[in-house]
C-alpha cells in the first residue's frame, strides 16, 4: 500500500477547499503572529497551530486531522480545532485588511513610522478601523468645505490659544468670495474641522469605547400605539439592562422588537453633569487639552467638545457597540443551536428493525408508512380515526394487518398536531397484541420532516410516493437512525436553535454544517448501505464523489474491501486519505475495514496482531488480551502513541457507536393537552432544546415546559448544558401552568416544596427569559419562532440615528 502521508493537494481527486477559503500567501512573521494568537485563546502551543493550519491549507479536514493526526497536533481535539478554525478565518481576514490599510495611507503619502507601528499592533478589526479612520476616503464633509475656505488656521489657532477671542480671531476670515458670509459662519466652519479631528483620534475612540462597553446601558421603550400589536413584547416596553452583562436570548429579542416596530432601541451612559460636561464629553475635551480657566475661548471650545460626542462620537460608537453586541449574541445563539443539534445528531438509534411510522393530523388523517430494517419504504397507507370520519375501528385494522406484515418492531408517532391521540391509538392497537411479538412505540420529534418531505432529495428517494406519507417514513427512519436521517435535512429546519432566524445566516450555516461533520464522522458510516446525503458528510467527499461512491456501489454490488474506494471515478489518493478511516465494510475481506483504524495504519495493526501471536479476528474484542498489550513497544517513527492506543482501543471494541444506548420517556396516561396538567404533577419527559436561560422538555402536551435554568438542580447551574442536553430522558414536576399564554414551569429539583419553588420561579427575572414569542409558548422543537417585518423608525429623537440604528441592528457578522 502507498505512502499517503506524501500525498499533496495536486493529487487527482484532491479538491477539498483550505480554511481560509484561498492559500494563505503571509510572511513568516504574520504567520507566527496568528499561530501565537490563536494557541493562547484555544490553549495549546504554536507549533501545534502551525501543524494544524498547514494540513487545514493542504486541504485536511478538521475530522481527519482530530482522529488521525494527533501526533502533529499534539492531540488537539475537534472542539479546539474548530474553534482554531475559526479564529485563523477571522485572523487572516484581519490581515488582508491591515495590508490594505497600510498600503492605502503609505499611497496618501501619510504613513509615518509611529502610525505603522500602530497598524501593526492593533489587535482587532475595530482597532484597524479607528486608526484608518482620517485616511479612508469620504464623501465632501462640513469640515472639508471648511478647509477648504481656509478656516484650519482658525481652528488651530483658538485651539491652541484659548485666551484669544473667538469673535475677534474669526472676524479676519470673513470671505464673501469663500462662501464665509459672517463671523457665525467662521465659527462653525472651525468648529466642523475641530469635531471631526476629535472623532477620528484614534487613541480618544478607543478609550470611549472601552468606557461604554463597561458602562454603556441598553435601553427600549415601546413605539406610542404598539403596546396592542406588540403585546409580545411586553417585558421590554420599558427596559433597561448593562450592555456587557445582557444575555444573548434577550439581545436577540430587543433586536427583533426594533425590526418589528415594536420597540425603540439604544444605547445610553451616564448622564452626570460636572462642570457642564458628562463624564464622555469631559474625555473629549481632555484629549484635546482643553479646560474651562475662564479664558475668552475655554467656553466656545467646551461647545466644540460636547458637539464632537453628540453628533459624531455618540453615534459612531453606538452603531459600533449595538453591532457588537448583535455580533455576541448571535455567536452565543449559534453555539446553543450547535451544542443542540450534536446532541440530537448523536442521540441513540433504536437500531435496524422494521419500523412503523406515524405521521399525526385529524382532519387530513394519520399518514402511515413502514420501512425495512435498512430503512427502504415498503408500503404506506391513511387512516381516519379522528373527526370528521371517526374511523378508529379501520384504523385499528390498518394498523394491525401492517404490523403483522412486515414484522413491525418500532412505531415512531411524530409529535406534531394529534400526537397523543395518535399515540393512544397505538396504545389500543398494541393492548392486543401478545407481550412477545408487541412492538415500542416513541414519539419521536418530527421538526424539519416536512421540510424533508418537500426536497428534492425526498422526491429521489421515494419518487412516486406522496409529500405526506414521505414524512411518516422520514418519522421512521429517524427513530431507527436518527443521524442517517437528520443529515438529509437542513441543520436550520431541525428546529433546536435560539432565534435561529435572527441570526447571521452564513455564520450559522458553516457552524452547524461543522456539527454535522463532525458527528457523522465521530460514529462512521456503514460504505455499503450509507445513502448519498449521509456519505456527503465523510470527511473529503462531498456530494460529487459521495454520488460517484454510490453509483459505483450500485455497479459492483457492494464494497468488499476499502481499498476498492480508489475504483470510484475521481476518488483519488488524497479524497482515499480522507475518508477511508471513516467508512466502515461489514463481512468485508480484511476484518480490520470493519474498525475505525485507518488504512495507512494497517501496517501498525497488523504489527501489533502478529506480536500477539492470534489471528486478527480473535484478537478484536478480546478487551481483556488488549489491556495488557504495552503500547509504547509499538510506536515507530510514524506513528506514536496516540496512534497505537486508538488502535488497541479500536481492536477492544471495533467499530464502536459513541452514540448511547436506546431508550424511550413514558408519558402518563391522561396528560394530553395543557388543561390536564396539575401543580405537582410528576412526570416524565424528553428534553427537546437546552438555551442558556434553561431547557424545554416535551411533556405530551403539544407544548414543551420550561425547566429555568434555577430549576435544573439542586444545585448551582451556571451552563444548563452541564446538566442536560437535547435528547435526554427527565423526570420533571410541574411548578405553574399558564394556559392563556401557553407556557409551563417545570422543575428538576428534588425538593418537595413546589410552592417555595414556584415562589422563586417568579423571582428569576421575565415570565419568559427567552423575550417574546409569537403566539405563545414554545414552537414545536424549542426554536424561536421566525421574526418578520421591516424595521420602523423610532418614535421622536433624531431620525437619522434611528435610520443608522437599524442598519447597525439588522448588520450581518463582523
């Protein structure tokens, strides 16, 4: 077998795409800058940074590079890998914009030493801005025009000179023929230069930002006349909170508010007056050595000052800081949105059995489809039970006769509309069948199967099957594997994101396409019965050779051996070292294509089988044998000891699923809609989305109850993702109920003095800390329901700040 580690990115096949999107072209010295950067924020050294982009450059992915290069990434997992990922896109993005400021400004002719030196220094694209700030071009300022009537040397001169009068100095610059009609307009023209100096000092912004980003107060009021309409936005019609310690769900909600003309949104500080200045027009005047001493100018500059923060400062920052702080809480919703769906991507498959699916409705009816053990649709059918036809005797019957058919082992109910009475129904229709051959019944989340449904990739798979009864098999096959499945959909449409619609849409498609990525490699596929859509995930595939993989597969019959992978049509070498450690072969010609070890490594395996004096297929799961093997007597030149403990580990248990073992919540009989609940109630449910603020758990009411964050524990919660994640199994009890606005309170405490319970429920802040909701309650799946509506401008105050507000609010990514 070859070499692979020798393999470039010019090898055929090769076509994955470098982290930066573009071969980096950066001096040694940038280079060292950002490795050094990046290893301090993600805990590692730079020359574990430096390994990892160059592999991240010659097209590696993150999965490869996290299970198979340990020993060049000093064992860097594929949360730091990601996250290096990440900042080396930002870092680098960063870099191209420091070039292009400093080559902008040396071509100006007005680069000096000390400036560069600055340039070089800063450390953020904010930072970069405000040093540019003089130099970018701009349209014909008020301070422009005045220079150009030659009222600079006035503006130094009282500047510098505040003993001299204003009136007086500006009375020599006059000029009918300058467009200076009278010393009022000297004044102003002077006073224009001066305030936009003041607001371009790079050092002045900086300090001003840093003083509103600790003292800084975010505050809304409701638009006079939308107190009705935008009654979902009650608990912010007159808010207040520190712009550093606002929580994203509630940031997110404000912003969403101001889009809805709903809300008016901005940013304040302190508005102590000493000396006629607040604290941010005092800054003003210091940086520009100005005082009140009773000179004749020390008045009229103070005006300057205060005019400098008011029109231009102020507004600057505001729209800086409200972008930022849209730029944090998105990144906080995206990372809850991805934490959120590795947890349902790996949640634990029931496993390869005939399946039953069952899609709820009542009037349209209940949509049935059953898929094989491979989850191939076999047969579907509709059933009546609910109004207006009541056929529950044919459903029973339908339901029954398929069962007996096709071997059912599982029904999967979707949780949608009529879920409870659908489940009662199965219920009935398992009451008569013996304990022996009776199948489980789940309710299984069915967000984004509609979605599904309406694909083309559906209209593929089951091309002459209706839209509806696609659904009911997609309900099916996520029970068997809920991986296999999801992977079809878009990570958006699965629905256990916070605000996911109010988010920067490429930002969060590249996060949760890494989710995917990641946990499709982390449990492997099976090469010979993986569809398309699941294949498309394996690291250096993609959907053009994963398409190819599959037509080839249909050709030959099925896989025997990994290496028949390099027969596939444009599957060259380096796509081959990408993915074949990920790709598993059952039944296959060498025993170890069935394990996670990598092929390059065989070598090694079968080494460490030959010292054991077995066969390697009497070695594989003999954990106890393996246990005693010395790892350290295996390594090589090649492959250390990382490598040779996956190995042994891989050989203990080959082919593992890191996914957990199968099971199933138990609802309680007679608790179907929210009427039906009762304070104290027990119950038992499955936690559907974790936020910051707490984690929603379906409880068979067809409205998920909020666990708060203070409810999780009997203990101090700081991160609810501690404690659950989407998926789980959890015993809950009801602390409130309210049925007009559609909400539950649920506690996971121990204690049993629900009404002290209740009591410090009420004190945690808003009756929902996730901010409004449209119609009520949680949507199906825990996701913020989509917001809409193009922003109205505020109510009174300055109509261009309202206008610039919005744009800042509405702004996407950094």
């Amino acid at each position: 077998m070859s070499d692979l580690s020798d393999l470039s990115p010019e090898t055929p096949g090769f076509a994955a795409t470098p982290a930066s999107g573009k071969k980096a072209q950066v001096s040694p010295e940038v280079a060292l800058r950002i490795a050094r950067r990046i290893a301090e924020e993600i805990g590692c050294q730079p020359n574990q940074v430096n390994a990892t982009v160059q592999m991240l450059d010659e097209g590696s992915t993150v999965p490869f590079i996290a299970r198979y290069r340990k020993e060049a990434t000093g064992g860097l997992d594929d949360t730091q890998l990601r996250k290096l990922e990440e900042r080396l896109i930002y870092l680098r993005e960063m870099e191209d914009r420091r070039a292009a400021i400093v080559k902008s400004i040396d071509e100006q002719g007005k680069l000096t030493d000390e400036l560069a030196l600055k340039i070089a220094q800063a450390d953020t694209k904010a930072v970069l801005e405000d040093l540019y700030l003089p130099f970018k071009k701009k349209r014909r300022t008020k301070a422009q025009i005045a220079r150009e009537a030659g009222l600079e040397p006035l503006a130094d001169a009282l500047l510098t000179d505040p003993r001299k009068v204003p009136e007086t100095e500006a009375a020599a610059f006059v000029s009918e023929e300058k467009g200076v009609a009278t010393v009022k307009d000297a004044l102003d023209g002077a006073r224009q230069i001066l305030m936009e100096r003041f607001s371009e000092n790079a050092e002045l912004v900086g300090r001003l930002r840093e003083y509103l980003t600790a003292k800084g107060v975010v505050v809304s009021k409701v638009i006079d006349g939308q107190q009705e309409p935008g009654a979902k936005f009650a608990d912010y019609f007159d808010y207040s909170e520190s712009w550093a310690k606002i929580p994203s769900h509630r940031a997110l909600a404000l912003f969403r508010g101001r889009n809805e003309g709903v809300l008016s949104v901005e940013l304040t500080v302190d508005t102590d007056v000493t000396e006629g200045l607040k604290p941010v027009e005092r800054m003003v005047a210091h940086a520009a050595g100005i005082s009140e001493q009773g000179r004749p100018a020390d008045k009229w500059l103070m005006d300057v000052a205060r005019w400098a923060w008011k029109v231009k400062l102020a507004l600057h920052l505001e729209l800086d800081l409200m972008g930022d702080l849209r730029d944090r809480a998105e990144e906080e919703a995206i990372q809850v949105f991805a934490r959120n769906l590795k947890d349902l991507l790996l949640a634990a498959p029931a496993g390869a059995r005939a399946t039953l699916g069952l899609d709820p409705g009542i009037r349209t009816g209940v949509k049935v489809a059953v898929v094989d053990a491979t989850g191939k649709l076999v047969e579907t059918a509709t059933v009546y039970p609910f109004q207006p036809k009541n056929d529950m005797a044919g459903a029973r019957n339908t339901l029954m006769a398929l069962i007996a058919r096709h071997k059912v082992g599982l029904i999967a109910i979707g949780n949608g509309t009529a879920s409870r009475e659908t489940d009662r129904l199965a219920a009935e229709v398992l009451a008569d069948i013996p304990v022996a051959a009776r199948p489980i019944k789940v309710i299984v989340n069915e967000a984004g199967a509609s979605v599904y449904s309406a694909s083309e990739l559906a209209a593929k798979e089951m091309p002459d099957v209706d839209v509806s009864l696609r659904g009911a098999a997609s309900i099916a096959r996520r029970l068997q594997d809920p991986l296999a499945e999801l992977v079809k959909i878009e990570p958006k449409s699965i629905g256990v994101g916070q605000y996911q619609h109010d988010v920067n849409q490429t930002r969060l498609a590249r996060a949760l396409d890494a989710v995917v990525e990641d946990a499709v490699n982390a449990v492997g596929v099976d090469l010979n019965t993986a569809s398309p859509a699941l294949l498309a995930r394996i690291s250096g595939l993609g959907e053009s050779l994963a398409k190819a993989v599959v037509e080839h597969r249909d050709s030959i019959g099925r896989f025997t051996s990994r290496k028949q992978l390099m027969d596939v049509p444009r599957l060259g070498a380096k796509a081959f070292e990408l993915c074949a450690g990920f790709l598993r072969i059952r039944d296959g010609s060498n025993p170890l294509d069935s394990s996670s070890v990598h092929p390059e490594a065989y070598p090694l395996a079968e080494r460490i089988v030959k010292a054991c004096g077995r066969d390697v297929r009497q070695i594989m799961g003999d954990s106890a044998f393996l246990k005693t093997l010395n790892a350290a007597q295996f390594t090589d030149e090649r492959f250390g000891l990382p490598t040779v403990r996956d190995i042994i580990a891989e050989l203990e248990k080959p082919g593992r699923d890191p996914r957990p073992e199968f099971k199933t919540a138990t609802l309680l009989d007679g608790v179907e809609e929210i009427s039906d609940l009762r304070v104290g109630m027990k119950l038992e449910g499955t936690v559907t989305n974790v936020t910051n603020f707490g984690a929603f758990v379906d409880i068979g009411v067809h409205q998920d109850g909020l666990v708060h964050v203070s409810q999780l524990a009997d203990k101090f919660v700081d991160d609810p993702h501690k404690v659950v994640k989407a998926g789980d199994i959890v015993s809950v009890t009801v602390l409130e109920v309210d049925a007009k606005r559609k909400r539950i309170s649920l506690t996971m405490k121990k204690a049993a003095d629900y009404q002290a319970a209740r009591e410090r429920t009420s004190q945690d802040g808003p009756r929902d800390p996730r901010g409004p909701r449209p119609g009520g309650g949680a949507p199906r799946g825990g996701g913020a329901p989509r917001g809409g509506g193009a922003p109205a401008p505020a109510s009174g105050g300055n109509s261009a700040m309202a206008a610039a507000l919005a744009a800042a609010m509405n702004r996407k990514g950094k």
